[in-house]
C-alpha cells in the first residue's frame, strides 16, 4: 500500500511508483506507435470510402466509463471490507488478550497464549497471499504445534482451537468460570469471523465473464479509436489516443488490483505491517522486553 503525504499537484502528476503506469505504458506505447500507422496509411484509409466518425465512440465511451465505474465500487468495496476486517482483527487480539490478563493474572503462561494470537495472524497472512508459513510459524510456535498447524488445511484456524484449548484448561482447573470463558470464547469467535470473511473474500473473485467483456471492450475500444480520430485530429491522433486509452486502461488495471486485496502489489493492504503491528501491541501488553522494530514505508512511501 502507497501511504504517500499530500503533495503539490504538479509533483502529483509525475508521480510513477504506485500508480498503474509501470503496468500499462507498454500497452499505451502500442496505441501510440498504431495512431502514427494509421495517420500514414490516411490516404489510402479514406480512398476505402470508410469513415469513422467520433459519434459512435462517444456513445460507447461513456458506456465503457459507466461499467468501468461499477466494477472499480466492486473492487474498492472488497478492498474496504479486506481493511475492516484486519481493523477487526486488532480490536479482537486487544480485547482478548486484556480479558485474559485481567482475569488470569496470576497465570504463568500467558506468554504463550500470546505468541498464538501473533502466530494467527502471520497464518491468516501467508495463506492469503499463498506464501509458505513454517519459517515464521516457527518462532510462535513449539515443534508440535507447528506440526499440528502445518499438518491441516487452514493452519489459521488449527491456531483458534489451540486457543480455545488453552482456554478450555484453565476453566477444567477452576481458574476461569463460564461466565468469563464465554465471553473470551466470544472473543475467539470475532477472530474466527474474520478468518471465514478473509476467505471469502480471497475465494470468491469478481465473476471472470463481467471482467473479461469489460477488458475485451477496453482493447477493442483504444484500438479502434485512432481511425476514428485521425480524419480530424491528423497529427493530433497519437496524443489524444493515448490520453483516452490511459484512462479506460488504467481503471482497468487498478481494478485487477483491488480485486485481491490481499496481495502484494502498490495498491494492496499491507499485512505485512498489519501483523507487525499486533505482534507489537501484543507484546507490549504483555510487558515483553524483546519487541520486534516496527515496520516503516520504504522510499516510495510503500508499505508491504
């Protein structure tokens, strides 16, 4: 994720890391480079007796813009929802570890605990983004966990039961009530939400069908339109056609970005400091001496 400052407008306009640029400025040099073919073979083009005129691609232009708008609030709504419910994510690790300090603090063991709130949140992280988890597991938790976690399908919620577990004993030896293990089970249960809702929203895509008509309208659009250009703009054509093709690609291209969240290009949430964050919080509540640095954002205000 960009967290760059507010900048004057001019700096703004030739910003190039986080935006789609690096992306796309192939696929607008090809408009460029089929705008001057076109004005070359003008003569020959209009001795066809085939004009093209602007009517048409206006009408299909604001179309286009009207279903690139749809599918751009589709995208940024799962984007909001992906941020929610990591914001979710925090609130719950807090609450959770507070009531168990406050109701076992006499419990010698609430340390480990600690490391497994951390340890589901680095879990939910690497399976979303489908990178291999036991080299950070590992300094969360012992050899039989990580083997219990490893071992099943969704190591995240592996993680949960062992939480509840830990739970579970100290109510069989009287140290919690039901009351009070209902509610930190509650609590558990707002983390389980937010595992099933990070799921969903990493396995279920926009529908392929209402993004591909999108994609294949876009292309077919910007490569169409220099003709329709070129009778009146002549040596205007490449200009005006890549500034038309930049933003109909562009909303393209970032909506492919925020359809996944969760992973690792310029406009995704940056779990990485997410869960950088908890294990922080966590710890510090836990009056840890060994906290780890938090991350910052790089030169191009980037955070992973």
């Amino acid at each position: 994720m960009i967290a760059r400052p507010h900048q004057h407008w001019l700096p703004r306009i030739l910003v190039w890391h986080g935006s789609v640029l690096p992306k796309i400025y192939s696929r607008l040099l090809l408009n460029f480079l089929l705008s001057i073919v076109v004005i070359a073979i003008l003569p020959w083009y209009t001795s066809l007796g085939i004009k093209l005129t602007v009517a048409p691609f206006s009408i299909l232009g604001v179309a286009i813009a009207i279903f690139l708008g749809f599918r751009n609030n589709a995208c940024y709504a799962r984007y909001v929802e992906a941020r929610l419910l990591w914001g979710q994510l925090m609130i719950a690790s807090r609450s959770l570890l507070r009531e168990v300090k406050n109701t076992l603090h006499d419990e010698p063991n609430i340390a480990e605990f600690t490391r497994l709130q951390i340890a589901f949140a680095h879990s939910l992280r690497l399976s979303l983004r489908r990178q291999p988890a036991k080299a950070v597991l590992a300094n969360y938790l012992d050899e039989k966990q990580l083997a219990q976690v490893l071992a099943v399908q969704t190591p995240a919620n592996r993680i949960l039961l062992m939480m509840g577990e830990w739970l579970a004993v100290r109510r069989r030896e009287g140290k919690l009530s039901d009351i009070l293990f209902h509610s930190l089970n509650n609590r558990l249960n707002d983390m389980s939400g937010v595992l099933a809702g990070c799921e969903r929203i990493a396995n279920t895509p926009v529908p392929f069908a209402y993004s591909l008509i999108l994609h294949r309208t876009v292309y077919l659009f910007c490569i169409m339109l220099p003709f329709a250009l070129v009778v009146d703009l002549h040596y205007m054509t490449p200009f005006v056609s890549v500034l038309i093709s930049y933003t109909f690609i562009a909303l393209d291209t970032l909506a492919e970005e925020l359809e996944e969240p969760f992973g690792m290009e310029d406009n995704d949430l940056p779990l990485d400091a997410i869960c950088n964050a908890i294990e922080i919080e966590l710890l510090q509540m836990n009056d840890e001496t060994v906290i780890p640095t938090k991350l910052t954002a790089d030169k191009h205000y980037q955070l992973t």
